[in-house]
C-alpha cells in the first residue's frame, strides 16, 4: 500500500481520491460497512436507494445529515486539528465507527482522561483504594487495540494519572482544595512477554516505564511453568525493578483450555501437564489434575517467598477454594 504524507492542502486532495486509499479505509471499516449505501456502486447502489426511499420518511435523511452528522463530523475531526495532523486510515476508521454509533442510536462513551478522573474520583470516594491498571485489550472486531481520540494509549499513562492524583494533581484546574487520593495502583507483568512485545526484554522496558509512572506492585499473566516466572523476576530486579512481583496462577479446568488458553494468553503449558490432562477420561478427572497442578505451583512459589499468590478464576471458583485450601 502507498504511504502518503500530507502538509498542503493539493497533497491531500490527490490522497483522497486515491483508489489504495479508498480500498484500505473499506477494509478498516468492513466489519460495520461492509453491504452499506457507501461501499455499493453501480447497480447495487442504485436498489438499495430505491429501498431505503421506501422504508424511511422524506424528512429522514435530512435530519441526519442536517443535525446529526456535523456535529459528529466536528466532534471527530477537532482533536486531529488540535493535533495538526491525522493518519487518513485512523480518521477515516473514526469517522465511520462515530457516524455508524450515531446512526444505530449507539451512545458513544469518550473514554477520556477525563472522565477516567471522574470515576478514579467516585472510586476514592467509596474508599475502593486498590487498583490494577490495565491499558485494555483490542476489541473483537479489531486485531490490535486503538485507544479512543485524547484517549490513554498505554497504561503508564493512567498510571500517572493515578499517581498525580495522589498528589492532588487534578485535570480539572479549576477545582477547589482538592483532596489528594489513596491509591496502591498495581500493573501487569509477563513472564512469557505480553503478545504485542517482540521481546521479553522489550516488555520488561516497558514495565519499567509504568513503576517509573508510579506503580506500585506487579501482578503476572497467568504461567503454568514456575521456571518461566522465576525467570522473569530475575530479570526484573536486575533492571532494577524493586516493587513486589505477585506470581497470577490459574488451575486448568476444562480439557478446552489446551487450546483456548496458550492462543489467548499467549503462554506456554508443558508437556507432562498436557499429557496428565489428555490421560483423563472424565471432566472432573481434567478438573482435578488443573487442581493439583496448581497446588504444586503454589507450594514452589510460596517456598520461594512470594509477597502473595493472585489467582484467576475466570468466574468460577471452586477449584480456586480447593486450591486456597491445600495451601493455605
């Protein structure tokens, strides 16, 4: 695909009637667009206008365009003028997921540093005062996460969010005696590196950046291998990472999991556990060989002198008690 920088108006104008360009802003969008009034042509278009007239009222169409689509358009488009520059892709992609959310009576969350600072507020005034920050994962529709307009693009970011608010540094400047907040922020490590990092050295780069933001503890992906965990915690602290690194284990549960868990959590299961697993010949019997595994785990890390263990249940915690129970 041709790469276009724009800096004068003739530039942008020959981009914009480029067919790659036209193509690829169809293939961002095909997952909404694809069937609709604006990707048809020819005959194709001309039915679905005739249909559309049918269904929809005269004065339909007018609103939309009159009342509705300029407000959205400048909504969109302003933080990019802000900016002063756009990715066309990106612009492109916005404006059409903004108009679709508009048209199907979708609200549209803004995702914000500002509104995460009024729940953040709300938060401290419950007196919930321990959080995971996390930057989120990408929607289904989407193979890599796009943060939304003005929106965090990486969790260090939040995290000094946080941490300016325990300051009793607020976005809104205008507020009176601001109270500074209480909050033990905690991050995300990866023993197995997270999927989007091309390196383990890589990812622990940027862990760093979130304790320098002012995290302060690291919970782990889930692993089922202690070596890869003691591994990575070697390499933390001799990147001079000196927060607690709390080990996340979750035990096995369904004969699925073989193939579910190492595809979506990018990680490794090892071979005897494998072979135990494929042995049964019963659900329970899967159940309980994840159970035991995990309690050896536990066992290994709590001799090892971890802070604590953190365990994913993933909404069911039976197997998590009969766990808890042998270890603690």
């Amino acid at each position: 695909m041709t790469k276009f920088e724009t800096s004068d108006y003739q530039t942008i104008k020959k981009a914009l009637v480029n067919r790659d360009l036209k193509q690829a802003l169809y293939d961002e969008g095909k997952v909404i667009m694809e069937g609709v009034l604006l990707t048809l042509h020819g005959q194709e278009h001309h039915q679905r206008r005739k249909l559309e007239h049918k269904v929809f009222q005269r004065d339909f169409f007018k609103y939309y365009e009159h009342e509705l689509f300029p407000k959205t358009l400048e909504e969109t488009i302003f933080p990019f003028l802000k900016n002063g520059s756009a990715d066309l892709l990106d612009f492109g992609y916005r404006i059409t997921m903004n108009l679709t959310a508009d048209f199907a009576g979708i609200d549209r969350l803004k995702k914000t540093p500002e509104e995460t600072e009024n729940l953040l507020i709300d938060l401290d005034f419950l007196e919930i005062n321990n959080i995971v920050a996390l930057r989120g994962d990408a929607v289904k529709s989407e193979n890599y996460f796009k943060p939304t307009i003005d929106g965090h693009s990486y969790a260090n970011e939040l995290v000094s969010q946080i941490t300016n608010l325990n300051k009793g540094v607020y976005l809104d400047e205008e507020m009176l005696n601001p109270n500074p907040t209480n909050f033990c922020t905690g991050v995300a490590g990866y023993p197995e590196k997270h999927m989007e990092a091309p390196s383990i050295e890589s990812d622990i780069h940027f862990l760093k950046k979130k304790i320098k933001a002012g995290a302060n503890y690291v919970i782990t992906q889930m692993f089922f291998d202690n070596k890869k965990f003691f591994s990575f915690e070697k390499m933390c602290r001799e990147e001079g990472i000196k927060v607690p690194i709390i080990p996340g284990l979750k035990p096995i549960s369904t004969l699925k999991q073989l193939n579910t868990i190492p595809h979506r959590f990018n990680v490794d299961l090892p071979e005897p556990l494998i072979k135990e697993i494929i042995k049964c010949k019963t659900k329970d019997g899967v159940r309980q060989v994840g159970i035991e595994w995990c309690i050896e785990q536990s066992k290994e890390l709590k001799n090892f002198n971890v802070p604590f263990l953190h365990y994913y249940s993933m909404g069911k915690s039976d197997n998590i008690k009969k766990v808890a129970r042998a270890i603690f």
